[in-house]
C-alpha cells in the first residue's frame, strides 16, 4: 500500500490492524497523514506511546479523508532458488527513511525476506516492489520482544531454504544493535553474510537537535556509551567515574531508565552540575522531542516531558555550542525545545 498525499494534511484511520501495520503507519506518516488506529494490540500500542498514531474505540468515519485495513500481506511467489541464500546486515538509521543509505535501499530492493526491527525505517518497506516477506522481530521495552537466540535462528533458516535476507535494524548494526553476534551466527552455520553499514543514532540524534558531537574549541571527542543497565548494576562495564573527567562530549543510548543515577553518579566523580546536557526522543520522525538542561536537571526534564525509549542523552559543553537557528531552518523544528 503506497497512497499519494503529496501536499496534504490527510487524516486517516487504520483498522483492523494486523502484521503489517508498523508499515502501514510508517508509510502515511512519510506522506504527511495524521493516523489514528481503531484497535490495538502491542504495536499499536508502541506506536502510541511514541505518539506516532492515536488509538480510537468509537471513530466518527465521516471526519476522515481515508480509512483503510490493514491487510496481510501474501509472500511473493518467484523462480525457484538456489540451496541456499545469503544474509545482509542492513543499517537503517534512525528511522526516517531519508536517512537509510543507497546500499541499505538496494540491498532491501533484492531481499526476498526483511527481519525487522521496530525502529527501523519501515515505511520504506512499502516502496518495494515485488514486496518481500516482512517478519517483525523487534524488542517493545517491558513488552513483547523476540530472544536474540531466535532472531539468529531466522536468519540462518531463511537464508538455508535459498533466500536473500535483509536484516534491517534502526541505527547502524554495529553500534549497540548485535549485528556482530548475528554475524558469528551466520558465519558458524555456513551462511554468506555481508553489512550495509547505517547511520548511527548517536550521531543522528544529536545533529537533529542542533547539537554537534564535537566542536572545535569545545570538545576533541565523543564517547558513545549504553545506558541500558546503569551505575552499579553489577552487569555494567562502564566506568562513569572516567567518562567524568576526559572532557568529550558523553553520548548516551538506551539509558532513559537510569539517567538520574547516570547524572549522580558523573558529578560525584567530578563533571561539574552545571555542564550543558539534552535528551532526544524519536529523532528524526514526527514524533521528535527535544529537552535541554544541565547534567543535573536533565533526568527531571525529561521525565516532565514524558521521554521513553528511543531516545539518546547528549551530556558535554557541545549541546550549547551552536547558536539557535530560525524555526522554519532548524534541524529541531519539529521537536519541542
């Protein structure tokens, strides 16, 4: 499904939704459709609390411009393949599609199946022609998620039964996304693998909100580092208490959850409260929210704000290096400041 809304502000409603509709709201979304979804499941509702779509139970039919199902789609049907097929790591940045790269694109254009995460660039998967068999492996936090162990073992069982597979993950593949451990997995099976590599979101988020990782003068680096289990969380392996002193800018994934105890944790190594901080939410996407403040305020802020998951935390002098642009140029002008 691929509808024309060049130059509108369409307002849709999509019903029934079923397997495909991370796709389908993706895909409006790109062309400028307000969504709302009459009914639910757990998508759905990743969907909404990222405030992607609105869910409806009792919709005025008459107020939208177009309503559709959202159907299940058939796997395509083709010539016969050979005995085994191959796998390609595809990074797909941060989700908006203008962000995935020419390989990644052409990479997904030869795919015969795309194991997916959720915040890949999905809309584009509606571009495709034949379209390929998509399955969904994505991880909701504290909802549904697919174990790693498995995602290997589709790869390597699609690509067995003579399949091109595109693995395609939001961000690159490298970068906090266990690229490398479905790369070992292909590899000790026997199984062709390639990468496509993606723009990272610790980059990405960052330049969408104006902020500049380094900045001559400011900062000579950037540490990218995972947030996903905090300071002293005995499966940790970072050293806070160093990244406290080297004077790059800290770049943060995945650590909404325990950015309080993060930012603690740095002052009392040293960073001084007052260093400039700022969180990104859905960079990128419609749904991009920015909130600025210091190392010490910035947890707060952003728990006012209602930031969760994704998001990517940018702690240095270089969040206020460059000067605010107008609204209607600014990289951040679809996020609230």
């Amino acid at each position: 499904m691929r509808v024309d809304l060049t130059g509108r502000r369409t307002r849709v409603l999509v019903r029934d939704p079923g397997p495909r509709v991370a796709e389908t709201v993706h895909a409006l979304i790109e062309e400028g459709a307000r969504v709302d979804v009459e009914g639910s499941n757990p998508v759905v509702a990743d969907l909404a609390h990222r405030g992607l779509v609105t869910t409806v139970t009792e919709p005025d039919y008459p107020a939208y411009d177009l309503v559709l199902r959202d159907l299940l789609g058939e796997p395509p049907s083709g010539a016969t393949k050979p005995t085994q097929g191959r796998v390609v790591l595809v990074g797909g940045g941060p989700g908006n599609p203008d962000l995935l790269t020419l390989g990644g694109l052409a990479a997904l254009r030869e795919a015969d199946v795309v194991v997916c995460d959720r915040l890949a660039p999905l809309g584009i998967l509606d571009t495709l022609d034949p379209r390929p068999e998509v399955i969904h492996v994505g991880k909701i936090p504290r909802g549904e998620h697919t174990p790693q162990e498995r995602i290997n073992e589709i790869l390597v069982e699609q690509a067995r039964a003579g399949r091109t597979v595109v693995r395609l993950k939001g961000g690159d593949s490298f970068v906090f996304g266990r690229g490398g451990e479905e790369w070992n997995a292909c590899v000790a099976a026997g199984i062709p693998v390639s990468v496509v590599p993606g723009v990272t979101s610790s980059i990405a988020a960052p330049a969408l909100a104006g902020i500049p990782v380094t900045h001559r003068d400011v900062t000579q680096g950037f540490v990218v580092v995972s947030g996903h289990v905090g300071p002293g969380d005995p499966r940790g392996t970072v050293d806070w208490a160093v990244l406290a002193r080297t004077g790059m800018t800290l770049v943060i994934l995945m650590g909404v959850a325990v950015l309080d105890a993060i930012a603690t944790t740095l002052v009392a190594a040293g960073l001084d409260p007052a260093t400039p901080a700022a969180c990104i939410a859905d960079a990128g996407m419609p749904s991009q929210r920015i909130v600025r403040g210091t190392v010490t305020s910035i947890a707060g802020l952003a728990a006012a704000a209602g930031i969760g998951a994704p998001a990517v935390t940018v702690i240095g002098p270089a969040v206020d290096a460059l000067s605010p642009a107008p609204d209607d140029l600014s990289p951040a002008s679809g996020g609230s400041r």
